[in-house]
C-alpha cells in the first residue's frame, strides 16, 4: 500500500501494477473524498448521501475498478448499509490508524465547528453531540474543555467565549494534523473560565 498526507487527511491507493502517478493521484483524492464523507456519518450527523454520491461518481468516471462494494454503495438506501459498504471501502484503501475512534472525532470536530460557524447546527445541538463524543470515547483530556463549556454555554452567556475559543483551538489543531499521536503533541490543555 502507497501511503500519503494531505492536508491533515490520510490518502492512500492500492499498487496495481502497471500503475502511473496520476492514477494513484486520483484515486487517493477520491479516498480522501469518501473519508471526508463517511466521518460525519459514522456519527450520524448525515444520512450518508454523501457516500452513496460518492460511490455513484465513480461509477460515472468508470473509476471503480470493478470494486464490488463501491458498486452496491453506489445502489444504497439504507443508512446503515451505507455505513458498512463505506467503512470496508476505507478500511481496503487506508491505514487503520485513520479510522480509529478518537482520530475520527477528532476530525468531526472539524465539520462540527465549520456547521457551527455556517449557523447550520445550534449550541444546543452540539452540547448533545460533544456531550456524547465525550462520553463514548471514555472522556479524553483533549474534550475536557469543550464538552462541560459548550453545555454550560447553552444557558450562560458567560461561558460561550471559552466555549468557541476552545472550539476553534481544537479545530485549527485537528483540521492539519494526520494522526491521533500529531495531534497529542501539539495539544495543550488551558483552562479558560468566566
């Protein structure tokens, strides 16, 4: 397997021989493209329409290789199957390393803060999705300050400068790094109340 960073994202393309860079090019960008769409499903933040674009767009391209996953995710109606046919999609094409848990919450903190700036999702709403994230992935020191922030945001005006201050920081971190270990590196933890 051919490995590759890009702009924070892991890409990568099976060597097929013979096979040119520009091949290789297209097929870790359109990884890359399923990735960025499957991460906000896994967490059911989207119906996973995304995916089954994605799938049908290959397919229009003749860029499949006669995958057949890509070929029933491309018919997919069902949001869970979409889930499975996208993941074992990934899990053929990248490192398992990026489909880890905290490393995909990592990077759906990035949708989630861009939906937050666009004002397509609520404070409300994160507080039940950051609330959640925290919770499932066992409490991470790097949540420890958006989650209670951003719940405590939702009735108290006072807390949502740390609340988005914590929330861009860990956007700005997560959106470049490419591996769960990058992103420990440079966090620093900073307690920041009213």
């Amino acid at each position: 397997m051919y490995s590759n960073i890009k702009n924070g994202w892991p890409l990568a393309c099976v060597m097929q021989a013979p096979l040119n860079s520009v091949v290789c090019t297209n097929t870790m960008k359109a990884i890359h493209e399923l990735l960025e769409a499957f991460i906000p499903l896994k967490y059911n933040f989207t119906n996973g329409q995304e995916c089954v674009k994605w799938a049908g767009d290959r397919l229009l391209y003749d860029e499949e290789e006669n995958d057949e996953d890509i070929i029933l995710l491309a018919g997919s109606t069902e949001e869970e199957e979409i889930k499975e046919l996208s993941l074992k999609i990934l899990e053929t094409y990248i490192d398992k390393q990026f489909l880890d848990e905290e490393y995909c919450a990592g990077k759906f903190i990035v949708k989630l803060y861009e939906s937050y700036k666009s004002g397509s999702v609520s404070i409300h709403r994160l507080d039940s999705i950051i609330g959640s994230l925290y919770s499932n992935l066992n409490y991470p020191d790097w949540l420890s300050e958006l989650a209670p922030n951003c719940e405590y945001a939702t009735d108290m005006e006072d807390y949502r400068k740390p609340f988005e201050d914590e929330f861009q920081y860990l956007y700005e971190l997560w959106k470049d790094v490419s591996s769960l270990d990058e992103f420990k590196s440079k966090y620093a933890k900073r307690i920041k109340l009213p």
